[in-house]
C-alpha cells in the first residue's frame, strides 16, 4: 500500500483538460453571456454591488484602499 504523498505526485500537475471539457466550458461561458444580455439593467447593477461588497473586505485585509475602491452604497 503506497502512502498518499505518493498517490499525490503521481498526478502530473501540468495535465491539460480534455477537449471534451474545454468544449463544455466555452458553451457554459456562451449560455452565461446570453443570460446576462437578456438580465435588465437593475439587476445588472444589483450584481456589482453585491461583487464589491463581498471583494471590499478581502482586498482591503491585504492593502490599504482608496477611497474611490469602496462599495457604492445604493441600492437599485
């Protein structure tokens, strides 16, 4: 029985990704794109300010931020 430092440097990790799932990720990225055209504008919004506001307090735990990087605070 091999020890799992083994099991784990078996695997290359300069693999690349089957053709099949690069395939299925660029349709996924197409459906994405054709539902956020179709999202209306509010709701586009409403999305960024939900981003800023869960990316805020990581980016702010590594530097200081300028005022201008804060989350608006509107809501839609």
């Amino acid at each position: 029985m091999g020890s799992r430092s083994e099991d784990a440097s078996s695997i290359d990790p300069r693999a690349r990704p089957s053709a099949d799932l690069m395939a299925r990720l660029r349709r996924g990225k197409v459906e994405l794109r054709r539902e956020r055209e179709r999202m209306p504008l509010p709701e586009k919004v409403r999305q960024v300010i939900e981003l800023q506001r869960f990316v805020h307090p990581l980016l702010a735990r590594q530097r200081a931020l300028e005022p201008w990087e804060r989350p608006w605070e509107i809501e839609p």
